[in-house]
C-alpha cells in the first residue's frame, strides 16, 4: 500500500569542514555520495527503473543559483561524473563568485516489491536527498510504500513480501551508514509505523497486534 507522506524515514550526517571540504566543493561531494548511494540502492533492487535528479544551490544569502528540476534523468545507478558534468556545465557559472550557502541533492525513485513477479514496479516508493547546508551534509531516505513490514498498513500479514523485502532494505541502510560514516538514524516522524536501523516496524495496538494505521487516518 502506498500513501503520500512518508510511512519511514531515516538520516545520516557528516561533518564536511572536519573532513576539509567547504566552498564549492560540497556541491561535488553532495554529487559523489548521493551517486555513491543510488548504486547501493539499484543493487538491492530499492531503485529500479529510470529516476529523475534535482540539484539546487543557493549562495549563502539565499539566492537560488541553480534549479535543475526534472532535468538529469538517469536508468539505474547515476554516474557521479556524468551528474557533475551536467550541475556544472548547465546549471551554474562555476566562475561566478559567490559562496554555497546549501546544496540540495534528490531522486525520486521507483521500486521492486513483489516476490512474485520482478516486472512489478512501485513508482515513487522512495525520496534520496543529500542535503548540504554550510560545512554539514545530511541524507535522507524516505519510504512511501509499506512492502517492508510484517503488516500491511491495515495489519494485515504480509510474510511473503516481507521475507522478500525486508532483507533488501536492512542491507540498503547498511550500506548508506557506510558510505556516509555514520551510524543510522531512524527518525520518530511517521504516525504510520517505526523506523530502526534496519527497517520498518509496525505500530501496536493494547493488545500487541499490528495496528490498522489506514483506517485511522484513512477511514
């Protein structure tokens, strides 16, 4: 089941300045993670299919240098030069001089989810954002589907798909918190179910049963 905000998030930092990377630099470093990370992703079959990237940068008093909406498409993994290639060749003056005051990174993506059949694609499953603000990066991944929990998002069982998926994502996140370095942070925003470091639980009920979620905020 799918719904339009997120059923799970989680969220890796990284300290740019302690690792020597300011000015410019971090829109090329917000590029490499986040290419570093779509290929994590199309190898656990998170992100299939074609998936489109944004990249924005604002100079530090807020003026909007660049906003690449909808216009670097890629099949599968992104390929870090390629996308570099693109943020400096079409969307900024690298020659302009002006200080990065952030730097956004994002993709929405599709994914497979059904054991059954591997030609079902659920569009728009996942939002990746790498976001630069000053001398810190933060990424963050959000689901919108609930193919990665013993329930369904109307406690129903669902082994079958979660034995098939479930896997996948612990091992997705996994790689993310080695590419970032930094451990997992499962954020406590869904009223749809819980984050951990290695996936999505669902909400219990009193009686420790998974909670019917949909009804409540659904009807």
């Amino acid at each position: 089941m799918k719904v339009d905000w997120p059923v799970a998030r989680w969220q890796w930092g990284m300290d740019l300045l302690g690792r020597g990377i300011s000015g410019y630099a971090v829109i090329g470093e917000s590029c490499t993670i986040h290419a570093s990370i779509q290929d994590a992703l199309v190898r656990h079959g998170i992100s299939v299919g074609e998936s489109v990237t944004s990249v924005h940068v604002r100079s530090d008093d807020g003026e909007l240098i660049s906003d690449g909406m909808g216009e670097y498409r890629a099949i599968g993994s992104l390929l870090e030069s390629d996308l570099l290639d693109w943020v400096s060749g079409k969307t900024l003056d690298l020659s302009s001089k002006f200080i990065v005051g952030s730097s956004v990174t994002y993709s929405w993506l599709s994914s497979r989810f059904d054991p059954k059949d591997d030609s079902i694609r659920e569009p728009l499953a996942f939002l990746l954002s790498v976001n630069c603000i000053a001398d810190y990066l933060i990424v963050t991944l959000e689901t919108y589907i609930d193919a990665w929990m013993p329930f369904d998002l109307r406690g129903r069982s669902q082994p079958e798909r979660y034995e098939f998926n479930a896997p996948r994502l612990a091992s997705a996140l996994l790689d993310i918190s080695e590419i970032v370095g930094s451990e997992t942070d499962p954020c406590e925003l869904s009223k749809l179910a819980r984050a951990t470091e290695t996936g999505v639980e669902n909400l219990l009920d009193d009686d420790g049963c998974a909670e019917d979620v949909w009804f409540r905020y659904f009807g």
